[in-house]
C-alpha cells in the first residue's frame, strides 16, 4: 500500500501558529512539557530533551503503517514566539477517521490556547477524506472534555483503557454514509 500524501502545513489562528512538529522542536518543547502535572491523567513522566528528540524524530518519520498518517504541529503564541504546546492527528483515511490529542504547558493552562489550536485542526481535517473526529479522554479530565467539545465531539458510552471515546456527529453532509 502507498503512503497517503496528507501532510501537516503551518496553520494560523487569531493567538497562534501552528507549526508542523520538526525533531529540533524537542529542544523548546522539553521544558513546555517537563511539569509532572501534564502526566497526571496519561501517566508516565515528563521527557529529556534528548528522549523528546527522538520521539519527534520517530514521529516525524511517519507511521510505519502506510494507511494511517501522523500528522503533529507544535503552538506557538503569536508576539512573543513562545511554544506552549502540541496538536496531533492520526488519520486513518480509508476509515474516515482522525484520532485527535492536544497538550498545552502548564503556565498556558485556562487560556483556550488547547480548544483554539484543536479547532484549527479539525477545521484543516474538513479538507481531507476524514468524516469522523475521535479524542480519547480520561473521565476525570474537565479540561479535556471542555476541548473535546469545542471541536464538536461529544462522548460515548465507549471506554478504551480507561479513557471515553467522545466523537464528532459522523459523516459530514456531501460524504458518502
């Protein structure tokens, strides 16, 4: 099977820019993400920046499954050029799905930044051959729902290791059923 040719572009959105995600990004990111904090409901810990670097590189590389694409941007504030966090989207085009993930760093929390840049997302999703929108969130993690439902998903009785699967509505109108 051939590799599907979606690949992440820089997006904008009124306080940010998302960036597409570059192994050199680790280097910033591993102090955005080093707050034990962004583990407590994921579980596991806070990154070197090398370990980060590698995953970024891994994750840069591609899906090693042709039909599924990793698609990452870093977010940066718009003014003071910082990076505050991630989006990521893992399409799945002959599904019609795109499974989707944010984080924002701890200092950046409650700004909207998560719900802003993941709305960017799902709007540049529209554009590929992608019908339904999928996050997995622990149940306890307002935050995360409160994102969730800003990129009109909503959740379902459906639990994957813990986590609710919230979805969008389902196919979008002109998408065959």
């Amino acid at each position: 099977m051939r590799r599907l040719p979606v690949r992440p572009v820089a997006l904008a959105t009124a306080r940010l820019e998302l960036l597409p995600l570059r192994p050199e990004h680790a280097d910033e990111m591993s102090l955005v993400l080093s707050d034990p904090a962004l583990h407590s409901f994921t579980g596991g810990a806070p990154l070197t920046r090398d370990a980060l670097r590698a995953r970024y590189e891994r994750m840069t590389a591609g899906s090693p499954d042709p039909a599924v694409v990793w698609a990452n941007w870093v977010l940066r504030l718009r003014g003071t050029g910082r990076l505050v966090g991630t989006v990521q989207a893992t399409v799945t085009p002959a599904q019609g799905l795109a499974e989707l993930a944010w984080v924002v760093g701890v200092p950046w929390q409650g700004e909207g930044f998560a719900s802003e840049a993941a709305r960017a997302l799902a709007a540049w999703l529209e554009q590929l051959p992608v019908d339904r929108l999928v996050a997995h969130i622990h149940p306890d993690h307002a935050a995360s729902a409160a994102v969730a439902r800003a990129c009109g998903l909503r959740p379902t009785g459906h639990r994957v290791d813990g986590e609710v699967r919230w979805q969008s509505s389902g196919v979008r109108p002109g998408a065959p059923a």
